[in-house]
C-alpha cells in the first residue's frame, strides 16, 4: 500500500512508514517476550527457532526475486514492490 499510494515525500509518506514500522516491528518485540512463557522450554525453543529462520528464508527469496520482478514490469520499482509485498497475504492466509 505504501508503493502504491504515496507518491511525494510528505506527512502522509512519514505517517505511512511510521505505521509499517510499528507492524512489522512487533514481530520481534511481542512475540519472543509475551508468547514464550505460554510453552515448555523444547517447545519453545523448537517453535522460536523454526519461525525466525524460516522467516529468513521467506526474506532472502523475497529480495532475490525483486530483480526478476523489477525486470518483468520494465524497471518499476513501486509495481515489483507491490506484487512482492503480497507475501504478507499469504502469510495471513496460512496463519
């Protein structure tokens, strides 16, 4: 939605960023600090390790398909940003 709406430096990029920030930054301060008192120490090292590195992985595709996908739209950044950017639906879907 950033790539796609917001096409000058201004409050609403600014406003537009801070709230991605906020979203994907509770990735790594709610998550490890509230969830792991729920399970037993093997579950909860088993589960954290799983889900970081394999988030890792999703990352690494993700940046290594951008070229392709900069290429198949002729260069556009804000159009391969969008399609890319639909991991994060899949991800809701499969959760």
């Amino acid at each position: 939605m950033l790539l796609r709406t917001v096409q000058h430096y201004d409050a609403t990029f600014l406003a537009m960023t801070m709230l991605a920030g906020f979203v994907t930054s509770t990735f790594y301060e709610w998550l490890p600090l509230y969830l792991p008192e729920l399970f037993s120490t093997r579950i909860r090292a088993t589960g954290q390790g799983i889900a970081f590195n394999l988030g890792r992985i999703f990352a690494a595709v993700g940046v290594l398909q951008m070229g392709a996908s900069m290429q198949a739209f002729d260069g556009g950044n804000a159009r391969a940003g969008a399609v890319i950017s639909l991991i994060y639906l899949l991800g809701t879907i499969v959760i």
